[in-house]
C-alpha cells in the first residue's frame, strides 16, 4: 500500500510525508495495546492523507 501510493504521488509530482515505520518492538503476546494497533492506525492515517492529497 505504501509503495503504490509513494508511486502514484511521484508520478503526480507531488510530496507525501515518510509512511510510518514498522514496530520493532513486539512480543508476540497479544497485548492489549499492542505495538501493531498503534502502527495499523497511523498506516491508516497515512493512507487516508495521501488518498486526500493524491484527490486534490
């Protein structure tokens, strides 16, 4: 998702900011609040700025 989106942005001459980085710091556990929650909400964040940059 990233990269397409990276492309499709380049091609349309325009700056996205940095996608955010993956976790490194994951148990495995399951946890309640874990490290992944936080990163799929800021992927989505992300996602959902670019689409709206990529529309204008």
């Amino acid at each position: 998702m990233f990269q397409t989106l990276q492309s499709r942005a380049q091609a349309a001459g325009i700056a996205l900011r940095n996608p955010p980085p993956e976790p490194t710091t994951c148990c495995g556990r399951g946890c309640n609040g874990c490290v992944w929650e936080g990163f799929l909400n800021a992927a989505e964040y992300w996602r959902q700025e670019a689409l709206l940059r990529l529309e204008a």
